[in-house]
C-alpha cells in the first residue's frame, strides 16, 4: 500500500492505515505541537498589490508617460498653477466603473483616461489632503458633477 502524503511504499498495521510510521509521527508531533503552545507559525506578508492591480499598474505607468507626453498636458490643471505636470490627477477617484460605457468596455476609473487631468506634484497632495480644493476641482461619482 502507498502512503497519502508520501506516496511511498509501507506494510499497513492496522486496518485502513492511510499513512506510513514516518508521515503519521510527523503529524503526532505537529498535533502535540499545536496542541502545547510551541508551534512556531510562519508569517506570509500581505502582498501590496492584487494581481490584478499589478496588471493595471503596468498600463497605468505606460498610458502614464504617453499622457503627460502630449502637448495639452504639460502644465497643471489648477487655474493660476503653471507648473509642469508630473503626475496624473484622478478626478472621479481610482475605484471601481464610473459609467456603463466603461463596465462594458472592463475599464476601470483607474485607467479611464476621460477622467484623468494633468497635476503638479503639490497640488496633487493638495487636492487628498484639503476637502475644500478637492470640492472644487473634482467629480461626484453620484452625479458626475462637482461636488458640492
């Protein structure tokens, strides 16, 4: 008979023995183990991002460059900024689909260029971190408009 684990060859001692003496003390010991408290568990980190995410920040960095590469894109989109763009403002957020258009099409608010704007590397902090410029420049996904 062939062991479960192991697959190898053993000579069962008692009737419907699935497992050889060497697999069945290891799972003694891991049982005693857990049992007292001294089982040493191994910790997996959370991986920072999904795979799908993983796929969308590829895109997302090429469709990137190409974007801030054109002409119309070169200087930030807050009135009176003027400053180069270097990053990419999403004005209706990264998360899920904004309009039917795009769940048909499977494109995500994190790769819809319609909604993307040029930004400075301040005004891009700016716009997370105060609620009342975000206000003012940003999209409702609510009701595709300003927020209020």
């Amino acid at each position: 008979m062939r062991c479960v684990n192991c697959r190898d060859k053993f000579e069962p001692k008692v009737f419907l023995q699935k497992h050889c003496s060497n697999c069945r003390d290891s799972e003694k010991k891991y049982q005693e183990e857990k049992r007292s408290g001294t089982m040493v568990k191994t910790v997996k980190p959370i991986a920072k991002f999904s795979d799908k995410r993983k796929v969308e920040n590829l895109k997302y960095v090429s469709n990137r460059i190409v974007f801030l590469g054109k002409k119309e894109n070169q200087i930030c989109f807050i009135d009176e900024c003027g400053k180069k763009a270097t990053t990419v403002e999403h004005i209706c957020g990264r998360k899920g689909f904004y309009d039917d258009w795009a769940r048909d099409n499977n494109v995500s608010l994190y790769l819809d260029q319609r909604f993307w704007r040029p930004c400075c590397h301040a005004h891009n902090l700016e716009l997370e971190n105060n609620p009342e410029l975000s206000k003012e420049y940003q999209l409702s996904k609510i009701h595709g408009g300003k927020k209020l």
